[in-house]
C-alpha cells in the first residue's frame, strides 16, 4: 500500500484485517496490525496534516483486544523480537497476569517500538508501550493485600534506583509537590536555596511561599554551583535546609551534587541536604547515601520514562528525625504520616493505582537493563548530542565539565525559529523542546533521557543536519 493513500483507506484496510481476524477467532490482532502498519508510518489528509497510522491503529488494537480476550501463546511466539530491553514488552503478560490470576486481560504484547515515534523534550518522554500497557490492570482495593504487595515491590526496586537504604515514598503528585514537602518538612525556618536555572529558582519560590525564610543563593543561568560557594554561604549561616537540583533542565547544567555536599557537610554538619533529582534519577548517577544526601525527590515522566503523575523520594533517617519537631508540615505531604502509611505498604490518601502499577513493571525493566548501563547509555547520547552541537557551531549554553547528561540546552543562533525546525522534524516524527522560564526564545533543548537510544538520537541529528545544511533560509526563519 502506498504512501499517498487517505487516512480512512488505511484505517478502513486496518480495521478489516483486525476485526476479520480477531472477533471470531481471537488469534493475535498483534500480528495483524504489524502487517496492517507495514503498509505506512504515516500518511497525510488533504490540509497536510499527519496522521500516525500505527499509532492509531495500535489504539484500535488495544481497544479490541480489550473487548475480545487475550491472545494464544502460539500466536505470540510469531511476534517480532523487540531490539531493546527497555523496551521489551515480552514480560508483561507472565508478570502481570500471575498478579491478577484470572482478571486481567492480556495487554497486547504488538505494541512494540516500531509504534513510537520519539520526541526529545525533556518530559514527558516517550513512555514505551508496554508500560502504558501495565497502566491497565484493574483496579484493586487500595488497602489490601494484593495492592500492597505490588506497593512493597515498587518501593522496594525505587531503592535501589536511588541507591540508599532508606525506604522510598510513592506519592501521587508531581515533582513540585514534593519540593513543597521538602521545605514544610525540613525547615522550620531558614532554607539556603540553589538556583542556577527555572526550577530550582521554583523551589526558591516554593520555600518562600509555604512562610520560609529562604535565602538565594544564585549564580548566572547556565553556570554551575560550585563547592566553595555553598561552603561560604554556609558559614557565615548554618541552614535548617539547602536545596538543589542535580540536574537543571532549563538551562541545561548538572551541579556537582558528591563535592557540594561534602562542602556543606563539612561547613555545617546539621544542615540537611535536599536534592531535586527530578531529571537525573534512573539516568544518571546519584548516590543518595554514599554522598551523605538527605533527601532526593523525582517525578516519573523522565529518566523512569513513565507518564507524569507521581513523584519519589528518599528521606534519610535523620531528616525524618528533624522533621518530627517541624510544626505544620500540612497534611498531603507530611513525611511523617506518609511513613506512617508506607510502614503498611500504604499511602495516606488514593493513590494513582494504574501509575504504580506501570511504575512497579518499569522499576523492575531498569534493573533488568541495569543501573551502570543505563547511566553509561545516558552518558553516550549526551556526547553524542554535545559533540554534534560544537561541530555545527552552536553554542551549547551549559558551562564546558558541567553539561546535563540527560538534556542539552543549545543557545538559539541569530533568527532562530524552533517552530520552523519543529515542523520540520514533526513531518518525520519527532520533536525537541523550547527553552524554558526567562531562556525561552533564547535558547532550545535537546533531551537525551530515558529510554531514548543511540539510533534514536542519529536520526533526529541526520535530521536536524538536513534541516540546518539543506535550508539556510530556513534556520534564518
Ligand atoms: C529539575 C526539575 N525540577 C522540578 C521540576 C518540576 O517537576 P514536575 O513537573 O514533575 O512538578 C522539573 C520539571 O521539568 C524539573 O526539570
């Protein structure tokens, strides 16, 4: 089938192929909409817009496979072999399915890759089918046993992301929600807040609006925040709390977390450390206790590459200590209740189940790919990205030894419009992001988290080289 037939030729021929397999038979739609997507990525109706054919087809699917059962496992060895790990949908159906012994209708294990088309923002990610598939077991009594059991799991995998023995709180929010734990929590007053970029500039923000006396502590957008700063500030006040982002998604820097902290140890011991690893944790490395951190928090749309919806942190013993003597540390976000709740495999409140549910799978597919490798990939496409940007000439924006391992921030060339390359990409299917707070206009972003891959990263550079060489008029707007 060629490329320039319409939208409802294709889907029409889709539907056929699906429904005529699978309403009398309930063999395996998978292997039809494999065929059925062979025909085109993407084909255009009369206005120019695209339309993802195997995107919606693979909806289709789902949605089928949800109203007429599950497939043979005959008909799923036929399925094509993913190329990635991370990716892999395989195991989905054993895992889910032992949980939910007779409930759960299989997800589709079809919805490979191949469907995805990849987007280089830095949150929400790409979220890989089988994960959104995990999303749909059925709900279960939230304090129960077979709940808390995937709960304990989840906590228990999230450990060992953030490498340290501390247990680890799920809480549905994102990851401002728990930024405003950390300084209800851990301050009853004075916070040193780090800013080198939009959000740890909204933490600041944050601190001040929950009544604390925060004080900045803030270098130019784009340059790190050093040992020695942190150390002085300190010592001239030692902080209840200190905040920082490891990774700031803005403007494109990763702070140097091991040395600040030693610093701030050594200049005030009581001073507990807070680390915003909302871009970082699952893709970088952070060692939660090895570097003495008090508490880490991230949000699950980017390095865990889960939709957005849930927030994690690790809070150390001591900080838990401290924040009992902490009045009105509010109710949603009151470390202690939450500990309360969590010694139960439970949360205070309801929590998102289909999140934890995708969470619970994807933890344990990033063991399986495993931290150092993870952490290596993410390394390998930063170089890749970075490398690329210099040898075109662009001004990468992050400072040289302090560039973030998870997103590139490129200073935006003269008559620069995103827009135009975007519209460029999107015709091929991806997209990068603005730039973000005061750096939009000004700047443009290129994330590299995940579970983004090398290949994905060529095309997107092939793609962007061909726009930037093929169309100098075009990069001039
Ligand atoms: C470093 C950093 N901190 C905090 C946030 C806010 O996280 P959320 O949107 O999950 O609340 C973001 C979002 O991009 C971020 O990049």
């Amino acid at each position: 089938m060629g490329g320039k037939s319409s939208v409802g030729e294709s889907l029409g021929k889709a539907v056929a192929v699906i429904a005529g397999n699978e309403v009398g038979e309930a063999g395996w739609v998978g292997g039809m909409v494999n065929e059925a997507s062979a025909w085109q990525a993407s084909t255009r109706i009369s206005n120019g817009t695209q339309i993802n054919v195997r995107r919606m087809l693979a909806i289709i699917a789902v949605s089928m496979r949800r109203q007429y059962g599950a497939a043979s496992p005959s008909s799923q060895a036929n399925a094509p072999a993913p190329a990635n790990p991370t990716r892999r949908p395989g195991k989905i159906n054993a895992n889910l399915s032992d949980r939910f012994p007779g409930r759960f209708l299989r997800p589709i294990p079809i919805l490979l890759e191949e469907f995805m088309s990849p987007m280089f923002v830095p949150g929400p990610v790409d979220v890989s089918p089988d994960v959104l598939a995990a999303q749909t077991a059925p709900m279960l009594p939230h304090r129960g046993p077979e709940f808390e059991t995937i709960f304990q799991r989840a906590s228990e995998n999230a450990r060992q992301v953030f490498l340290t023995q501390v247990p680890v709180f799920i809480v549905t929010a994102s990851g401002t929600g728990l930024q405003e734990a950390a300084v209800r929590n851990l301050a009853k007053r004075d916070v040193l807040s780090c800013v080198n970029g939009a959000f740890s500039k909204r933490w600041y923000d944050v601190a001040l609006s929950n009544g604390k006396q925060a004080d900045l502590l803030e270098v130019e957008w784009g340059q790190p925040l050093l040992p020695e700063m942190v150390a002085e500030a300190l010592q001239e006040k030692p902080y209840e709390l200190l905040t920082i982002a490891h990774n700031e998604t803005s403007a494109g820097v990763q702070n140097p977390i091991r040395e600040i902290a030693e610093a701030a140890r050594s200049a005030s011991p009581e001073t507990l450390i807070c680390v915003d690893a909302v871009s970082s944790l699952g893709g970088v490395r952070l060692e939660m206790d090895a570097w003495g951190l008090d508490m880490v928090l991230t949000s699950s749309q980017k390095c865990l590459a889960l939709p957005p919806g849930l927030a994690l942190a690790a809070v150390s013993d001591r900080a838990m200590e401290y924040a009992r003597q902490v009045p009105q540390r509010g109710w949603y976000f009151d470390l202690i209740r939450m500990e309360e709740h969590r010694r139960k495999d439970s949360t205070p409140a309801t929590p998102a189940m289909s999140l934890i549910y995708a969470l619970d799978y994807k933890l344990e597919r990033i063991l399986e790919e495993g931290l150092e490798a993870r952490f290596a990939r993410h390394s390998a496409l930063a170089e890749r990205v970075q490398n690329w940007g210099e040898r075109c000439g662009l001004r990468l924006f992050a400072a040289p030894g302090y560039r973030s391992l998870t997103v590139t921030t490129v200073a935006s060339p003269e008559g620069f419009v995103l827009d135009n390359l975007n519209a460029f990409l999107m015709r091929r299917g991806m997209r990068i992001a603005s730039g973000y707070g005061q750096l939009k206009g000004k700047t443009f972003r290129i994330a590299h988290m995940g579970d983004t891959l090398m290949e994905d990263i060529d095309a997107l550079l092939f793609a962007m080289d061909e726009y930037l060489e093929g169309a100098a008029g075009r990069v001039a707007g």
